[in-house]
C-alpha cells in the first residue's frame, strides 16, 4: 500500500471528529468516544482519538465507519468539511 501524505495532516476527518465529539448532547468527551468505539469492536484508546483529531494518524476505511457509526453521522459526513457541503447544496 502506497501512503500519499503532504507532509501536514495525516487526516481528513480529525477536525470533524473533533466538532461533532464536542457538538454531542451530553458533551462527549475523547475517552467517551474511545470506549464506544471499543463497546463496537473498534480497538481506539483515547490516546488515538487524541492524535486523529490532531491529524497525527492515519484513519483506515473501517474506522471512519465505526467512527462514524458511533458519531451518528455518515462516513461521508467525516470525509466532507463545511465548505464541501455548502458547494454541494447550492
């Protein structure tokens, strides 16, 4: 497998992870989020959490799933930004 990475983010969904954590009711926090992700067979810790939200990991197709899932979003909605989705709908 051939990682193309720019030298920046190692990912595209960590600041949508991040917004949609903290936008849950009640607040969730990244150890919340770590232990859905396990209670769904998503071996995360909180640490990992830590560093997709920071752009510090590379996210498999099959965690952005669970991710998702857990988020109550669609995979979709982690890959897309704010602006992707204003384009889209004008």
């Amino acid at each position: 497998m051939k990682i193309y990475w720019d030298g920046k983010s190692k990912n595209i969904i960590g600041t949508r992870v991040k917004e949609l954590r903290k936008a849950m009711v009640p607040t969730c926090t990244q150890l919340n989020l770590a232990e859905k992700l396990q209670l769904s067979g998503c071996d995360i810790d909180r640490i990992t959490i830590v560093r997709i939200e920071n752009g510090l990991r590379f996210v498999p197709d099959y965690e952005v799933k669970a991710i998702a899932s857990v988020l109550g979003v669609t995979p979709n909605d982690l890959l897309c930004d704010n602006d992707d989705k204003i384009k889209k709908t004008l």
